[in-house]
C-alpha cells in the first residue's frame, strides 16, 4: 500500500510532522496501528539502520529519523495497547554506575526501537539495583549494558552476579557494548554477547531471542 | 613522515562543515602514521598532523555537518556544557583529581566551562573569559585578552587532560564604527573524526557569547570574525579506519565515497533544520530533556540555560 511506502520514507529522512500527518491520515482509512507500525514505522527505521550498517548514511541522521518514527508511534501508542500487540521482546538498557557516556547505547536504544523492540531506558550511570528493579518490573528479556571506560566496565559484572544471586540470571540474556569492551571480556564475566557496534547489537539481541 | 617531522597542515574555508571535510581529507591524505596512547596494539598507528583550520564564516550557513558521533540533542547539551557549565557539578573534587589514575572517582576531571570561565589557581577562582571581555572592551587592539586551560598541578597525573588549551581573541575596526571579533584556539591533542566538529560548533558559539558581551560593553556593533583552529596533533584513529575505509568486499563504502554520493547540501543542515532538535530531539536529549533529567544541575546554571532555551524559541536566533 503506497501510505506504507511514504510513511517508510518520511520516517527515512526524519520528517517528523509529515510522519505525523500520514499516521493520523491512515488511522482515518482504517488501517490498523499495527500494521502501521509494522509495516510503515520499523519499515523506516529499518531502511535507515541498513544504510548506518553500510556507512551510507551519518549517525545524527538515525537519531532524526528514529524522532520522525516515536513521532508516528506517540499517535498509534493507545491503540497498540488496545489491541494488545506484541513487541519482538523488551530489552532494559543503561551505561553502567560510574560512567555518563550514552551516546552508543542510545544508538543502540533507537536502533532496537526501530527494529520493533521495546527498550527501558534506565538511562546513564546507571546502579545495579536499578537494572534489577527495570528487569523484574518489566520482566525484560535482554539487559543491555554500556561503558566507555575501562574503570567503568568492571561493574557489568558486578550487574550480571547480582542477576544470578536474585535468581534472574537465567530469564534475562545480558549483552554488553562500548569501546573497551571485548569479546574475551564478555565471555570472561559471563555475558551472553557482546556487540562491537550499535547494528551489530541489533543483530545479537534478534539472534538471542530466537 | 619524512626525516621524523610531524606535517604541518592548512585548510581554509568558509564554513564550518566545508573545512570539517577539507581536514579530514588532509590528515588522511597527508598526515603522518604515529601511535597514541589510545591506539589498541591491534589498531593500526594513527594518522596525524599539526593543522590550522582556519573557518572565515562561522556562522554561515550551512552550519552543521550531519557526520559527528551523537545526535542532534546531545550536540546542543555538549554546546551547553562548554558555554554555559551544564557538567561542571560533574567535576570531582580537586583531592580526587590529584590522586590522578589512583582515584577511584570516576567523575570528571575537568570542564572546558570549568577551566576557562572558573580556573583554580592556589586558594583563587578565576573567571578567565570574563577578564577577556573586560580587557577587549577596554583595549580591543589588546594581544592579552587569552583564556587558558591547563593546570600543571592537576594534568599530568591524569589520564585524560584537557585537549583545549588556550582561547585568545583580538578586536579590528571594521571600518564601520564597529569592530570585528576574531578568534583563535588553541589544542594539545583532537580527535578530528569524532570530537573536532562538536568541539568547533560549541567554541564558536562561545565566540558569539564573547562578542555579544563586548558589544554591550563597548555599545558598538561587534561583529564575528574568522575563527581559527590550530591543533599540535590532530588525528583521525587507527580504530576509526574500518569505517573510513569501508569494505569494499562487503559492499561497504569509505567515508569519503559516502561523502561524494551526496550533494554538500546533503551531507550538511543548516540553523533552521537543527533549531527543533536543539530544543528536544524527541529521543531524550536536547535542553528540554536535559533541564528535565539533570535534577542536580546548580541553578545558577539551570537558569542560564533556561533562557538559551528561550531565545532559541525567538524565530530570529541562530544555533
């Protein structure tokens, strides 16, 4: 259907208030948000990821675009939750206590978003007490943990031993991410994956979850 | 790198994205291949060169290059940092910050706001760019009207110090009644891929803020000048070459064919484009979220930007 494709396009090049207009417009034709969503917004989203994966397009445009799509999703939010539709799973994600870089994590956060996740933003410096209580009240399928500094990664251990004493490790796979992190290191502290940039981190999650 | 000499790069352009382009291109082309303490032993030496980046407009338009490692929202509350001091309550203790890589306070160890607008020096708290101001509006001719950043006492130890370290800034008649304000900066050390642009679009905004200060001072039109960029070494990471080389194997282009498929008007937005997403970028930054999240923020600070955020609600003002 040729909304679908404009709404795709327009979330593509992250124009919000024609995002905005076209969603409103195919509501009134009778489509229904969820196909909307999917076959419209993540549609967009998708676009714009693919060509970040291929470095055919700049990270600032993925954060305009993913603006155009939450634009279009505030609009068919309530009737999602009417007809109680399914995201593809719920990942709770933050930087770790001690560190306040978020840039890549909140690339991340939108890409996950864009790909039909839901994703808890706990934000940045974020305690392990704080990713616990997003896991049990979101009951979360994926913890995802970011750090920029070498001080600051040593903490997403400290998250993953507290997950296991609280009996969660098992329910919640855990991907971890950021510049000093390595695939050793995850394998060393027990995560279930580790991304080396913000669409591989897509892939991984999708990968976890089959 | 002929006979161990570190090349010596100049670009010259109108804007800030044109010349943001023209260095990459130059240090890639042209930079020599050393190692930095950042470089991981499977990396790659980085490439390298003192440049002076010389910006004749810096505030035309397009003023925005759309390659930078954040968003929109996150490169105004970087501009807000700089120019107003969001994250000076981020900076640790001077205690911590003298127990250098010993400290396991993993706070700041400085801002550029911090250093240039409050620099601590013995028991005294110097606003440096406030004396800049003071001394340019009495004397705009002045070649003493400069800002520093470095503490000898508190960088060395560290394993992060500042890369700015000097901002310095003369007034010329224009020949109108008026002046020109030019300025200059000064780095030890820049990440030209993923920090030179950011760093550029807050230090010219900071320009802005020096002249406006001046022309109310002086009650005469200042108008902005060149701004000049020159970095002892400005480098593009060995860890960054994957991406600017892309992988022609996996149908990956280079940074530079990602560059020539587009139009320069393309690859660059201008003020107005920028403006909503400066205020909310709609995905959790911008000055709106950013006064919404940073409870803590001291509010002195808050209301500085309160009021940026106000005149960047005004039609007529410029990011």
């Amino acid at each position: 259907m040729e909304i679908f494709k404009d709404i795709a396009d327009e979330v593509e090049k992250g124009h919000s208030d024609t995002v905005k207009e076209l969603t409103e417009r195919a509501l009134s034709q009778d489509i229904s948000a969820e196909e909307i969503l999917y076959k419209g917004l993540v549609v967009g989203m998708e676009i714009i990821s693919e060509k970040f994966k291929n470095n055919e397009c700049f990270i600032p445009e993925v954060l305009v675009a993913a603006k155009a799509m939450n634009i279009g999703l505030e609009v068919i939010k309530p009737l999602l939750a009417e007809a109680n539709v399914k995201s593809q799973g719920k990942v709770v994600m933050g930087t770790v206590k001690g560190d306040l870089h978020d840039i890549g994590k909140n690339i991340v956060a939108m890409l996950l978003q864009g790909a039909g996740f839901e994703v808890i933003d706990c934000g940045a410096d974020v305690p392990k007490e704080k990713f616990l209580e997003a896991v049990k009240s979101e009951q979360a399928d994926v913890i995802g943990m970011s750090a920029l500094l070498t001080t600051t990664m040593l903490y997403m251990k400290e998250v993953i031993e507290m997950l296991k004493s609280e009996g969660l490790r098992e329910k919640v796979k855990v991907i971890i991410g950021g510049a000093p992190i390595t695939k050793s290191y995850a394998e060393t502290i027990g995560a279930d994956g580790y991304a080396p940039d913000a669409a591989s981190a897509v892939d991984l999650t999708k990968g976890l979850l089959k | 790198m002929e006979s161990g000499n570190i090349p010596i790069l100049a670009v010259n352009e109108d804007t800030i994205p044109a010349a943001y382009e023209k260095a990459i291109r130059e240090v890639w082309e042209n930079g020599a291949s050393i190692r930095t303490e950042y470089d991981r032993p499977e990396d790659p030496a980085s490439k390298d060169a003192t440049v002076i980046i010389t910006v004749r407009e810096p505030f035309s338009q397009p003023r925005f290059h759309r390659s930078f490692a954040d968003g929109l929202g996150g490169l105004a509350e970087y501009v807000m940092e700089v120019v107003h001091g969001a994250h000076d309550y981020w900076v640790k203790p001077m205690e911590e910050i003298l127990k250098g890589t010993q400290s396991k306070d993993t706070r700041w160890t400085y801002t550029y706001h911090e250093r240039l607008f409050e620099y601590r020096i013995e028991d005294e708290v110097i606003n440096q760019i406030s004396l800049m101001i003071d001394r340019l509006s009495r004397a705009g001719h002045t070649r003493r009207a400069q800002a520093i950043t470095w503490n000898p006492k508190l960088d060395p130890p560290t394993d992060d110090p500042p890369c700015l370290q000097r901002v310095w800034g003369r007034l010329c008649d224009d020949g109108e009644g008026g002046y020109v304000f030019n300025m200059n900066t000064h780095w030890r050390s820049r990440d030209l891929f993923k920090a030179w642009f950011e760093n550029v679009i807050a230090l010219t905004t900071l320009m802005r803020k020096i002249a406006e200060e001046i022309s109310k001072g002086t009650k005469k039109q200042v108008r902005l000048g060149r701004y000049v960029d020159i970095s002892d070494s400005l480098h593009i990471y060995g860890s960054y070459f994957r991406e600017i080389e892309g992988d022609p194997e996996k149908g990956i282009k280079s940074f530079f064919e990602k560059l020539e498929s587009r139009s320069f008007q393309e690859r660059t937005w201008d003020s107005d484009f920028v403006k909503p997403y400066f205020i909310d970028d709609g995905v959790g930054k911008g000055l709106k979220p950013m006064l919404e999240r940073e409870k803590e923020m001291p509010e002195k600070v808050r209301k500085a930007i309160e009021k940026e955020l106000r005149l960047m609600e005004k039609d007529d003002y410029e990011v």
